[in-house]
C-alpha cells in the first residue's frame, strides 16, 4: 500500500544471499576445527607432542571440568572480572569524557595532541612493574593497569567520532539556529556513538588483557595468578584450561557488548562489515 | 549631502523588495592570500518570486546563498531581508541542501520535529502539521518510516518538508535534486513548483541546470566565474502555472539558448 513512490527494498534479498553463505562457511570452520583437534590429539598419542609442551585436547578438556567443578576458581575468577570491569568502566568513562572535552576545544586538542600521541606510544604493559609498586597486590593496582590499557581505543575513537560529523548536517544545525548543547546532544554524539561503541568493543578485550597483565606481575588472587602457579607446578593442562575458560569469558563479554551495540544504534549500515 | 539624499531615495523606491543585496563582495582567506568569490553582486527579490542562481561550478552561488541564509558573512556590501541587515540565521529563512541530512537514529517523524525542537516551538502543533507537510510532499502515511529505508528521492522529499516545518517565508535551496535521477528530479521540481505557487514562499535556487531554471524561475540569475560576478539577471516572462508543454514553445527555447550563449556552452 505504500510502495507507491519509489522502492528502496533490494536490500533484503541481498541479506538473505550473505547468509546462505555464511551458514556454508560456518560449517566449513566447525569442520576445519575437527580436523585441527583430531591430528592435536593423535600426535600428542603417538607421543610427537609432548605433555609438557601441548597435552592433548582431551587432557585440556578434562582438566577444565575439574577446574570448573572446583570453587576456588570462581574466588579467582571474581577477583579478575571486578578488575576487568571495573577498569574497563573507569576507563572507557574517562576516555569518552576527556574524547569530548579534547574535540570540543581545537586550541586544547593542539596543545594536548602532542602528549596524547607520547603516551599512546607507551607500551602500557611496562608499566605494570611501577603500578604494583606504587598500589601493592591488591586489586586496585590492577584496575589502573586495565584504565591505563583499555583507555586508548575509544578515546581515539571518541575523538574520531565527533569529527566525523559532516559539513552539510552542520549547516542544518545552524541553519536551524540551533544551541551548542542541542548540536552536541542532537548530532554530534549520536554521529560519534558508533564509533565510540567500536572503540569500546577493543576496551573491554584490552582490560581483561590488563588485569592478567597486573596480576602476573603481583598478585595473591586472579586468574593471572592462578595461572603463574600452574605454570610453574608444571600442571600444563590446567594451564590449558585456564586459557580456555579467559577465552570463553572474553568471547561472552564481547558478545554482551556486541548486543548492546546492535540494540543501541540501530540506524548503523552493518552490510559493509562482513 | 547631494549623495546622501539620493541613497535615501532609493532607499525608499526599494522598500517593495523583501531580499536587497546591494554591492556585495565575499572573499576567503587562503594560506597567505585573499581569494575573491563573490564581486560587485546586486540582486533584488519581491516577496513570493521564484529565483534561480545559475552558473558553472565555483560561480559562487553557494556562497551567495549562504550569505543570503545568514550562515556566512560578507566581506563588504550591503544585504537586507525585510529592510533588515542579516547578521545569522534567521527563522524567516529555510535551508535545503543537495544532501538530505536526515539523522538516521530518527524516524520521519522525529527528523520533521527537529526544527521544531531546536527552536523551542510548541511540539503538539508541530505534530499536527507533521501529516498534512507529508501529503503535501506525497508521503503520506511514511511518519514512522527510518530514513535508511527510504530512497534518495523520498529523502528528498522529506528533507523538503522539513524546511517547511517552521513555515519560513523564503526557501534557500542549494541544488536540492542535484544528487537524484534526471526522472525523480523533475518529478520533485514539479512538486517544488506547485508548492512555491500555493504557499506563496519566496524561493532561491542554486542549480547548474539551465532549462530547470527558465522552467522553474521568474528571474534567472546568471553568474560567471574567476571571481563570482552576475553576467545578467533575466526575467522568464512566461505565464505561470507553467507545465510540459512550455518547453515546447520558441519563447522558453529562446530564454535557454540566451544563457546558454552567455555561459558560452555548446556548439555554435
């Protein structure tokens, strides 16, 4: 009934074609990973691989049911996901909040770039040493260590964001003679939302990497640590393990975040990013 | 003195104009030097006429309409709306461009609202007025549609109506089809028409496009380049409505051959 003007729908035909490929492909990766796992398997049996070096993926997978059957690596658990969240939550706060402080000034954005782009150069991990130093083995020196790593991906693309406001949807705003609040609420940050959300996408992955980072150094409690000790009581499948329950939990996270990306800025075209 | 009474006299002979510009220069400050656009340019517009700014690329006819919507500044010269000097944006003037600038994250609806937002205006009217500026643009019934699923032409169309939120008495259009299919493009110029004539709007359009304008216009504005100087103001004498079959007369083949002489285009 209101396709009477112009249509503006080969759109979805379009989709329905990428996933018919994509649900090819998916299967083509399930299989390639059965593969990989089945000649893992039987070259650690015929004794190629030793246990010390790569235990087979059956002793990896019995492991982390042990471990998950045991309560001691929730308490660890715990401890690391508090210092990823919380550092990822400062981080990211601080990070939007100095994104938007930075653009909105083109004076302060030149006298600031400088120390920016000197810090940015920082590999953040070496500091990690300074900030247990400085807050001891509790939780907190790890926290900093997630702000300071996580920081960076979505201030850069807070900054990113709100320049990329383009030219003609500013002459509208003016036009409309609207106020510096109204342009700021109404256009500049729903344009820079994307790229905030993407930024925050590599944060939370960077934070989990900087409170296992902060926990290696010193710690008496946290997955990072959990993991030093195994490595060093040589219990390798644990170590395994370990690896395996970090990286489902940053895949859940990303996940989460993901979702909230796609339910939050609904108007962005994701075609382009498959 | 002699001088000073004369400017006064014209100034009073001129009070039946709703659009004066007088004298105006415009140039922008480029690394070291001064690059001048706009030169000596003089242009008067009653209220309700249907002007066209034509000419080649770098003419300046962006610039003069921006000038004109107050969203730029001249260097010298003299321009009023209303016997007034422009001196910003003003709630008189509505401004389209060749992109639709519709915010994605918002619906029809809310992208009409916007102007009504910005300015504080009372927004339960402006909801009202929502639906009957949608008939009028041919899309009814489209409030609650996002502007991704929408095409060019009916972004377009949307983008008209919502320069016609605040009911502004003059359209500044900048090449506001420029971007669309030569078919959607006449299909809205048509629309834009009957729309000028029912609302009685003042209307300045930027285009490149000579027989859109002499269609279009009651006066064609015909600028050249190196800087952006007026060639010559034409008055399209052809009675209005104007439909199809005004381009099939000799008088409308004249007026366009006439520019297309002046812009030095074509094979002689």
């Amino acid at each position: 009934m209101k396709a009477t003007l112009e249509k503006a729908d080969p759109v979805q035909s379009k989709s329905g074609f990428i996933r018919k490929i994509f649900k090819k492909e998916a299967l083509l990766s399930i299989a390639l990973l059965v593969l990989l796992l089945a000649a893992w398997e039987i070259l650690s049996r015929i004794g190629v691989l030793h246990p010390l070096i790569l235990p087979a993926p059956t002793v990896v997978f019995s492991a982390t049911l042990e471990l998950l059957a045991s309560s001691f690596l929730y308490l660890h658990l715990g401890v690391t996901l508090y210092e990823t969240i919380a550092g990822f939550f400062i981080g990211s706060f601080l990070a939007i909040i100095l994104g938007i402080v930075v653009s909105s000034n083109p004076t302060l954005y030149k006298v600031l770039n400088p120390f920016i782009v000197v810090f940015q150069a920082i590999p953040k991990i070496a500091l990690a040493p300074i900030f247990v130093t400085w807050f001891g083995f509790g939780p907190t020196a790890k926290i900093v260590m997630a702000i300071t790593i996580c920081f960076f991906p979505t201030f850069v693309n807070t900054v990113v964001g709100l320049k990329s406001v383009d030219e003609e949807s500013r002459l509208l705003f003016q036009s409309l003679v609207a106020k510096k609040k109204d342009t700021f609420f109404k256009l500049s940050l729903p344009t820079a939302l994307p790229f905030i959300f993407a930024g925050l996408k590599s944060s939370l992955t960077f934070a989990l990497i900087g409170a296992i980072v902060g926990e290696f150094v010193g710690a008496n409690e946290g997955i990072g640590m959990l993991l030093d000790t195994f490595n060093f009581q040589l219990e390798m499948g644990k170590v395994y393990a370990l690896i395996v329950i970090l990286s489902i939990i940053a895949l859940l996270l990303y996940l989460l975040i993901e979702w909230l990306d796609k339910k939050l800025i609904f108007w962005a075209d994701r075609d382009n990013n498959n | 003195m002699s001088i000073l009474v004369n400017d006064a006299l014209d100034r009073n002979l001129e009070t039946n104009y709703q659009i004066e510009i007088h004298n105006i220069y415009k140039s922008f400050d480029k690394r070291d030097s001064a690059v001048t656009v706009l030169e000596n340019i003089n242009l008067n517009v009653r209220a309700g006429e249907f002007i066209s700014l034509l000419g080649p690329s770098g003419c300046g006819k962006s610039t003069l309409l921006k000038l004109i919507g107050g969203l730029l500044d001249q260097s010298s010269g003299r321009l009023e709306i209303d016997g007034h000097a422009i001196t910003g944006p003003s709630k008189k003037v509505g401004f389209m461009f060749q992109k639709a600038v519709l915010l994605p994250w918002r619906t029809v609806q809310q992208n009409l609202l916007l102007p009504i937002e910005l300015s504080k205006g009372n927004v339960e009217e402006a909801n009202a007025r929502i639906g009957q500026l949608l008939e009028l643009v041919g899309l009814k019934g489209y409030e609650h549609y996002y502007p991704k699923e929408l095409s060019g032409g009916m972004q377009q169309r949307i983008s008209l109506a919502r320069t016609l939120m605040t009911d502004p008495d003059i359209l500044l259009l900048d090449e506001p089809f420029g971007a669309l299919d030569e078919f959607t493009r006449e299909t809205l110029n048509f629309s834009l028409m009957d729309i000028a004539e029912q609302s009685g709007k003042t209307v300045i359009l930027v285009t490149h496009n000579i027989s859109e304008a002499v269609l279009m216009s009651d006066k064609v504005v015909v600028l050249g380049i190196n800087p952006g100087h007026v060639l010559e103001t034409i008055d399209i004498n052809i009675p209005k409505p104007r439909t199809d079959q005004v381009m099939a007369t000799k008088q409308y083949s004249e007026y366009v051959l006439h520019i297309r002489d002046l812009l030095g285009v074509g094979r002689k």
